[in-house]
C-alpha cells in the first residue's frame, strides 16, 4: 500500500456532534528512517481543531522522529489536497532537509517543500548574515 492509499484509508469523516466534525481529511508522512505516521483532521466550533498534516506531525514527533522524505493529504473521496501555510511552515521548521520533502499536491502531481515555500524566512535570515 502507498502513502496515498495509507492516508485515504483514514479519511472517514464523522460528525461528532453539532459543533465537531473530524476526519475530513487524512495524511501520512514518510519519515527519512521509513516509518509511516497518520493523522486526520479535527474541525471544531471556535476554530479549536487542526488540520490533518499536523495530527501526523505529532504523531511522529511523539516517536523521536522528525524528519520527513514524503507527505500526502487526501480528502474523503481520496483526492491529494496540497497542505496549508500553516502546516507547510511546521514541517519546514521540524528540520532543514525537509525542505526536499515531496509532497502530492494534487493526484499524480508532486513538488518539493521548498517550491511551497520560496523565500523561506529561515534562509532569507542565513543569507542576510
Ligand atoms: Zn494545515
């Protein structure tokens, strides 16, 4: 099974309650050692929930690992979905080769961390030193 079909697995959505809603969107990271970490996303009232990419984050952070070969975000009929700034930046910040991460930003089409991320702020400081 591949990252892709790992993430669309888990990308069940379920509506908790009238104000929480999860699993619309799933991910999965591969990590540079191999392992696979999965996430879904929580969507809240009051904006309390995270996105999909991030739930993945954690889980592999809670592991030691950080850092990232590959990153996939699908919906719930199985689409790639391209990460938020938000969960672009968290990644990019874990550590600095996962600027090389591929990401699937759209089904088949895949790019770097850091062609979503040009003039990233980290270098842009290294480079003005
Ligand atoms: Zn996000």
């Amino acid at each position: 099974m591949n990252l892709k079909e790992i993430a669309a697995q888990l990308a069940t959505p379920v509506l908790l309650n009238d104000y929480v809603a999860y699993g619309d969107v799933a991910a999965a990271i591969e990590t540079a050692d191999g392992t696979i970490y999965t996430g879904i996303s929580i969507d809240t009232a009051c904006s309390l929930g995270h996105c999909a990419e991030h739930s993945a984050v954690s889980e592999m952070l809670k592991h030691g690992e950080y850092r990232i070969k590959a990153v996939v975000a699908v919906d719930s009929k199985g689409n790639a979905m391209s990460p938020c700034g938000r969960c672009r930046e968290l990644m990019s910040q874990l550590a600095e080769e996962n600027k090389h991460a591929r990401i699937e930003v759209r089904n088949g089409i895949f790019k770097t961390l850091e062609e979503l991320l040009p003039f990233d702020w980290k270098t842009t400081a290294e480079e003005q030193r």
